[in-house]
C-alpha cells in the first residue's frame, strides 16, 4: 500500500520571505550581480487597497513574490526547493506550492511511523522558513487494492493536535486521484464536462463559422481530453466504452 500526504501550505506565495530567498540565492551559487538584481525586483514594493471611492495608504511589502509574473513562480521555486532535503524517510512530489508526501509498505502502522516523522519534519521547515502549513486543507489518503484496504485501518496522522482528514479520493494538479487508483471517477468527471462543452457547441452552431466552432473545439473541448490522457486511459475498460456510447448517443456532433 502507498500512504499519501497533500500538504497545504497557507498563502505560500505570500509568506515567501525576501531576507531568507536572498540568503537561499547565494547558497545556490547565484552570483552577486544576479542576486542584486532579484533584491532590486523584491524590495520597495507597495501596494494599497481599494473599495469603492475610499483607499487605504500605500504600505511597503515584505513578504511575498509577485503572482501572474514571470519571475514571481521562478523565486517561489528556488524558495521552497530545500524542503525535500528535510525528509529522511518519504519521497515528495513538489509542483509550485503543491507538495505531496508518499511511501509504500505492507503495514498501516509502518506508513504512519514514516510519515508522521516527515510530517514533524515539513513543520520543522515551516517554522524555520516561517512559513505556515494549513492543517485543515492538508489531507492524506490510503491508497491500495481493494481487498487490501478492506482489511486495513485508515492512517492516523497528526499536526500539532489535528487529526489530518483522510480521504478516498483527492484532486492534484487538476487529476482526480480515488484510493483504489481505477480512475472511475476521474472518468465520470472528464465525461461530465466534456457533456457540458459538447451541448453549449451545439447551441452556438447557427451563430458562428465553422472556422470558429473549430478554434472554440481545440481552445475548450480537446484539451479536456488530452489532459493527463497517459494516466487516464488505464481506467477500466467497460467504464470508458460505456461514457463513450453515452456520448456518441447523446452529445454526438459535427463541427460543418
């Protein structure tokens, strides 16, 4: 069995610290040039807020990395990327601020053991980075066949005094992952969308060229399909046939 933890981190692009990305920059062999230029683009920022005609005073930033920008992502990376090197025991998944903890084992109890030890050790991270970790956003899920998990109990993992919520299943980077790995739900979820895309195309078709259902079909409706499809197309093979008769039925359509 795999035991799974989701870690969330609270307002992570917010909370990056610029003293402490500064220092990560010359560990990481970064040269002075370099990083002045990133100390420049981070200090003396200011933002205020607005609502309706009455706005508060400009304050200076000091926590933080810019979001919907190029280098914003890139900073928020190089901040986080020693967070594997305090984990003895789990390997991690880390994509932007979504990090996730696994190992595998016979046993419940040797899956808590390890993960609990990692866990202590991301809240070790946290303190040091002065960073925060949500408690109640991160999940953790068993995950195995299904006889195995019917003859085992769920894991019990803890932060601080929280119970961390188990789970059956759980969206990661846009996949709907289910505890038995059969992707029956993810299925159910594309068939959904792809229903919703399929009719509103339908509705619009007197209305526009054909050169535009065609961009409108590649833009909102393909990559629905193409998404993570290497994964997908695993799930059980009288599941797929069945959404795809229901659609050829019910939402079949030709873009002339």
């Amino acid at each position: 069995m795999v035991g799974t933890l989701f870690i969330n981190l609270s307002k992570a692009f917010d909370f990056v610290n610029h003293d402490l990305l500064l220092k990560k920059l010359a560990v990481y062999h970064f040269s002075q040039h370099s990083i002045d230029l990133f100390k420049s683009y981070l200090r003396n920022r200011k933002q205020l807020v607005q609502i309706d005609n009455i706005r508060s005073s400009f304050e200076v930033i000091k926590t933080g990395v810019p979001q919907g920008s190029q280098l914003g992502p890139l900073m928020f990376l190089l901040f986080i990327n020693d967070l594997p090197l305090y984990l003895y025991h789990s390997s991690t998944g880390m994509y932007a601020d979504d990090s996730t903890l696994y190992t595998s084992d016979m046993y419940v109890s040797n899956l808590e053991t390890i993960l609990q030890k990692d866990v202590n050790r991301v809240l070790e991270w946290c303190y040091t980075n002065k960073m925060n970790l949500n408690a109640q956003q991160t999940k953790c899920m068993l995950v195995g066949s299904s006889h195995k998990l019917s003859k085992s109990r769920d894991l019990l993992l803890i932060i601080g005094d929280y119970k961390i919520e188990k789970v059956k299943q759980y969206k990661l980077l846009g996949v709907n992952l289910d505890n038995n790995l059969k992707w029956s739900f993810y299925v159910d979820n594309i068939h959904k969308k792809l229903t919703n895309k399929v009719l509103l195309l339908r509705q619009i078709k007197p209305y526009i060229p054909l050169e535009m259902r065609k961009l409108y079909y590649n833009s909102d409706i393909l990559p629905i399909i193409d998404y993570r499809i290497i994964l997908w197309q695993y799930a059980p093979k009288r599941k797929l046939i069945k959404n795809s008769q229901h659609t050829k039925t019910n939402c079949s359509y030709d873009l002339r």
